[in-house]
C-alpha cells in the first residue's frame, strides 16, 4: 500500500474515465513518484501524465498535448470513502487545458511529479 493509500469535474467522482487495475500498479522499482501514493496532492505541484494513463486513455493525451501542469485544487473530501482525502486533484496544463484528474480515487492515479 502506498504512503497516503488508496484513494470531471469538483464533486463529480467519475471524472477522466474508468478505473483500470493496470494504472493501479504501482511497483517498488517505480521511478516515478505517483501523486496520491508517493507523494501527496498539494496545490502548486508540477505534474506529468503517468505513462500507463497516456497508453489507457489517449484522449488525456490530446488534451493535455503531453504538456506539464500545475495541481490547482485538491479535493478537500474523501471521495471514495476509504479515509483518505485529495482524491481528485484539478491540474491546468501549460498548454492551457484545465481538468480533473484522480490522485487516489479508487486506487487508481493519473499524475506523476515532474
């Protein structure tokens, strides 16, 4: 289990698409540092797109056009209701894109720090 657990739009679950036991792995010899399991969502952190999420869902790749983002909110709630909050993050992209992504919410992780 990772440091802070399992863990659209603000306040809607179901945001970038289903959960995906692939994108759940989450290995020891990892060198990415995934947000919600390594480290925890603060607003102003730099993040990527993890490489499983890009290979799962190619529409996130289309909008966030491989780019570097911000996380600009973290969802304060528990979303899935396993104890742990920040869920959800919002990130806005450099290439101005703004979207929801799941830092936790049901296992499962879409972003990686810089």
């Amino acid at each position: 289990m990772g440091f802070f657990g399992f863990g659209g739009t603000k306040g809607s679950p179901k945001i970038d698409g289903d959960s995906s036991e692939e994108e759940s792995e989450i290995g020891s010899d990892d060198e990415e540092e995934v947000v919600g399991f390594h480290v925890e969502p603060v607003v102003g952190h730099r993040v990527l797109l993890r490489a499983t999420c890009m290979k799962k869902f190619p529409e996130l790749v289309k909008e966030t056009g491989k780019s570097t983002g911000t996380l600009t909110w973290v969802d304060p709630t528990d979303a899935d209701g396993d104890g742990v909050t920040g869920d959800i993050s919002e990130v806005t992209w450099d290439n101005g894109y703004v979207g929801d992504y799941r830092t936790g919410y049901e296992g499962t992780y879409r972003c990686e720090r810089e």
